[in-house]
C-alpha cells in the first residue's frame, strides 16, 4: 500500500496491534526493566498506549474471568505498608546476549561463487565484501543477533552518505517501526517510521513515513496525536525533515537506482507459534522468551523471596517496657544494646525472672531450599531456549577437552545451527543490496552484484591441539594418513591451494641437508658408505612415505637398492 492518507488514520495500524504488544513485553524482558515488567503485567502504571494490550492486561477484567495475569509476580502490587522490593534476574537480556555470541563471535566466511563471474571480478567482488564486514559490520550484524533473539526480527537496511563514509554500511531498524508487505512469505515492500522532536509542548506528535519499494522511497510527514496520523505536512515545516525538500520530487519520491528493496527482513527462528491466527504474521519470528515469560517470572519471585529471608532474618531483641531507658514523660523511652548491666527493680511482680526476660528473635534463613529452586528454573528456562546450562556457566569453568564442551552445550550448538539458517539468506541478501548501493552511488569499481555468494560460520567450539596431535600422531605410526590430509585434518578450514603449500613446506623442510655437511655422510668420506644402526638390513629408507603420492615439483622419485 502507498503512503497512508491525511487524515485520522490509526497508527500503528490496528493489525499489528497484537504482534506490538507481544514485542513490547519482550523488550521489557530484554531490557530488564522493572518499571516495564510492571505496566506490562498490570501493574501500579498499567498499560495504556495499546488498545488491544490495555484490553488483554487489564486487571479488573482478568480477575473477573480468572486470568492467570494477576499471579504473575510483576502483576502483583506490594501489599500496604510493606517495602517495594522486588528483584529482577536479567536473564532475559543474558539469552539474548548468548545467542548473539555464538552466531557472531567470529565473522562467517563469504565467499563468491567463481562460477557466477569472472575470477579477477570475484577475487575484487569478495575483497569488497571483507570490507562491509569490518569492525563496524561485524559489530552491527552481531546486535541484529541479539536483537533478534530478544524481539522475534529486526530489519536491515543499506544506507549511504559519501561525506561520512566512502561505501555503504547496514542500518538495524527494530520491528515496531516497521510496517511490513508480504508476497508469498517474502518482503515485497516496507513503511519505515519515526517520531520526530516535537516542535512545542502544543505541537502534537509529528512522525516521518518512509515507504520502500524496489527502486523507490516514498517520503511522508505527518503531524497527529498518540493513536492518529493527522494531517499531512510539508518537508519543510520540521527541521528534521528540510533535507528531504532537495532530496526528492514533487510527489515525495527518491529514486534509489537499484531495483530492489533497501530493506532485508531477519527473523529469528520459525515458525511462528505465537500469533497462529493473526493475520500477516506468519513470516515474522519467534522470540527466545516466547513461552517462558512466566518461568522468568518465577525466577525474580525467588530470588526476591530469598532476599526477603536474609531481611527478615536479620536478629532481633525483644525487651520488656521496664527495661526501657527514659527522659521522662512523653520524651520516648529508648534501650541501649551496648549497655553490660541492667539491674532489676524491686518489688516488681517477675524482676527474679528478669534475665529470661530478653528474648531474641531470628527468622531461618533458607539457602538450600532457594539455592535449588533457582538453580532449576534457570535450568528449564535455558533448556525451554534451545540452550544448554553450560552455555549459562552452571559446570563451572574446569578446563576440558573439546569433545567433552561440544557434548555438554550440544543443545546450544543445535539452536546455533538451526539460527544460521535464517541468518544466512538474510546476510546474502543484504550484502547484495550494499554491493549494488556501492556500485550505483558510491563509485565501487570492479565488483559485480550478481554475482553468487555463499557462507560459512565457523565452529563454535574449536578442536583441542594436543588432542588433535595424538590422533596424527597414531595415524602416522599405523601409516593411516598421508601429509595432505594431516594438515587438512590441523586446519578443517583451509583449501586445497592452502593446504598443498603447507604440504610442499613441509617437504622442503625434510629435505633440507644438516649445515656443515652437504654430502649428508655423517663425518665420514663422500663415497664412504655408512651403515646406520638404526635401520635392520632390507629396511626401505624410503617406505615411510606414502608410495602413492607424488613428488611435489614433478620429477621422477629416486630409486633405492634393497
């Protein structure tokens, strides 16, 4: 659809309503935000900028229908007279921040497909892509990822400005400012937008619409209130927006001169449990925290039960009022908890019994039982995930081998696996777009768009040197393995060119005479024979190579006598 009309239309628009508010209740975990947590549960400062949201939280009608809102612990108001100390665990925004890690700790490898382009153009094409994924790249890819997880998408979008940087970069763009077309499950077209400073505290509320399709952007400026777009205003009414005046034509329109869309849609898993039934949802993804919303719950409610233990469990003196030391009338009476002796008063009824008098009050405080109870929400929760609790830290940090770590966070690797398959497209499809946004308005020589790329994540847990140099080792004293597959085993990630010229190294290196003696006769006469003690009598020098492999450089293998 094209830019909405002046007018009162509802923005967002009602059918995202439900999807909103879902996300907003997981930026509220995300973020760990007590204040959130608390109006998205109904708490003392309800929810009351989403309708359909207002509607689902609001307290008074859940407790009519007996909803299960008003026993979640965020949802509960502290009782009167009583401390407001609720505590929150952030591991909402720690899930997150572990699947961010193990997608992007390490920049995944693309590669162009030399089949789908000439190979001085791929070598030039993938030197230019190293540089969308620098530092910068690297590090904007890795918060889409952490995002992601948190907020079930976020969009990438290519920009460009000369003046700041000489190529394109990626711009992440949350869910809720986006209003997505889809066709056939795939992005067709996109509404951008903003809420721009307002003007006066009277000004009302001014947004900025951006409408991409392939090829074009569609600009809009509109001035409402909380729920409404309002009128249509001009570029130049707001400063914000006076760029736009020189940027685009008379109908608000900037001509990108690509023919495809700026904006790539990245989902975090699919598919979608949450909004079966809503309309236009099913391609959106599926957050981390979908399902164990009240599991989190249940984890701040012990961690602050246990918190209210050590409070409560703090010791305390109870003494009888004739104990007490006073001024006089109406001055307060006071007891002095440094003083050594007290003498009773006599005549009164139980002064005998003064010393059973004090009594001290302390409440048990229970670590075990609290220790055990978060430890296995924490659990359930991470499995509940898709992570395993070694992922979290629960083993410890006892050094071990890297089979034994594979195995122990074998459901984080398989959750990584599964992530890499909507990270991959997403990150094809966006380097394609900065590719043709860098040839077409930032000068970019010798690289082609339509080339085929491919990628490859690294392993999340890398093999262990010693172990991987006692299994060559017994495959080289069974004469299992030849030196190819020796250092293609040492280095699963390099080529074939790489690996043969390790290979011809390490031949050069054998080959190499000691210094001091070029005839390699040991101290004795050039013709001299030497026997060697070491090699029993038919022994072939020769036949720890492998027969099968060729001499590295051509030539003929020389032939030794038995």
């Amino acid at each position: 659809m094209p830019l909405p009309p002046s007018g009162n239309t509802p923005w967002p628009p009602p059918q995202l309503e439900i999807p909103h508010a879902d996300m907003d209740m997981w930026r509220a975990w995300y973020a760990g935000d007590t204040g959130h947590l608390a109006q998205v549960y109904g708490g003392p400062a309800s929810y009351t900028r989403n309708g359909v949201a207002r509607e689902f939280f609001e307290v008074d009608k859940r407790r009519a229908v007996g909803g299960d809102e008003l026993r979640m612990f965020w949802g509960q108001e502290p009782s009167p007279g009583q401390q407001a100390a609720k505590l929150h665990v952030p591991i909402g925004g720690d899930i997150a921040e572990m699947s961010a890690n193990l997608l992007w700790a390490d920049v995944p490898t693309v590669t162009v497909d030399v089949d789908s382009t000439d190979k001085a153009t791929a070598k030039t094409t993938q030197a230019q892509i190293g540089r969308y994924l620098d530092d910068r790249g690297h590090a904007k890819m890795r918060e889409a990822a952490e995002l992601t997880a948190g907020l079930s998408n976020v969009y990438l979008r290519a920009v460009w400005d000369t003046t700041l940087r000489p190529r394109p970069w990626s711009d992440v763009i949350l869910a809720n400012a986006v209003v997505p077309e889809w066709r056939w499950g795939m992005l067709a077209a996109a509404t951008v937008w903003r809420e721009l400073e307002p003007l006066d505290e009277d000004s009302g509320v001014w947004r900025m619409l951006e409408y991409h399709t392939p090829g074009a952007i569609e600009y809009g400026v509109y001035k409402g209130d909380g729920s409404t777009l309002g009128m249509t205003m001009a570029f130049a009414d707001h400063h914000e927006t006076e760029f736009l005046v020189k940027r685009t034509d008379s109908r608000g329109r900037q001509a990108t001169g690509v023919d495809r869309l700026l904006i790539t849609h990245l989902p975090n898993v699919l598919p979608n449990r949450v909004w079966d039934g809503v309309p236009d949802t099913a391609p959106l993804g599926r957050s981390d925290y979908a399902g164990i919303e009240p599991m989190m719950d249940a984890l701040d409610e012990s961690w602050t039960s246990w918190m209210r233990d050590l409070r409560l469990g703090k010791a305390k003196i109870v003494v009888p009022q004739s104990m007490l030391d006073t001024d006089g009338p109406g001055t307060g009476a006071t007891f002095d908890l440094d003083k050594e002796l007290i003498v009773a008063l006599s005549g009164l009824i139980g002064a005998e019994t003064m010393k059973d008098s004090l009594t001290e009050v302390q409440f048990k405080i229970r670590v075990e039982e609290h220790e055990a109870t978060t430890k296995a929400l924490r659990r359930q929760i991470l499995a509940s995930a898709g992570y395993s609790a070694q992922s979290y830290g629960e083993e410890g940090s006892v050094a071990v081998t890297a089979t034994e770590v594979a195995a122990r966070k074998e459901e984080s690797l398989t959750t990584r696996g599964l992530k890499i398959l909507y990270q991959r497209p997403a990150l094809l499809e966006h380097l394609t777009t900065l590719m043709w946004v860098d040839v077409k308005h930032c000068g970019a020589k010798k690289v082609d768009p339509t080339a085929e790329l491919t990628a490859s994540w690294p392993q999340a847990v890398q093999p262990d040197p010693e172990a991987t140099a006692r299994t060559l080792s017994l495959l080289e004293s069974a004469g299992a393995i030849s030196t190819y597959m020796k250092v293609k085993m040492r280095e699963p990630a390099w080529d074939h060119a790489e690996v043969m010229e390790e290979v011809r190294r390490i031949r050069d290196d054998k080959s190499q005479t000691p210094a001091g003696d070029p005839f390699n006769t040991g101290g004795g006469e050039p013709d001299e024979e030497q026997p060697d003690d070491d090699v029993e009598p038919g022994f072939d020098e020769g036949q720890g190579e492998d027969p099968d492999e060729e001499p590295v450089g051509g030539g003929s293998r020389p032939t030794l006598a038995a």
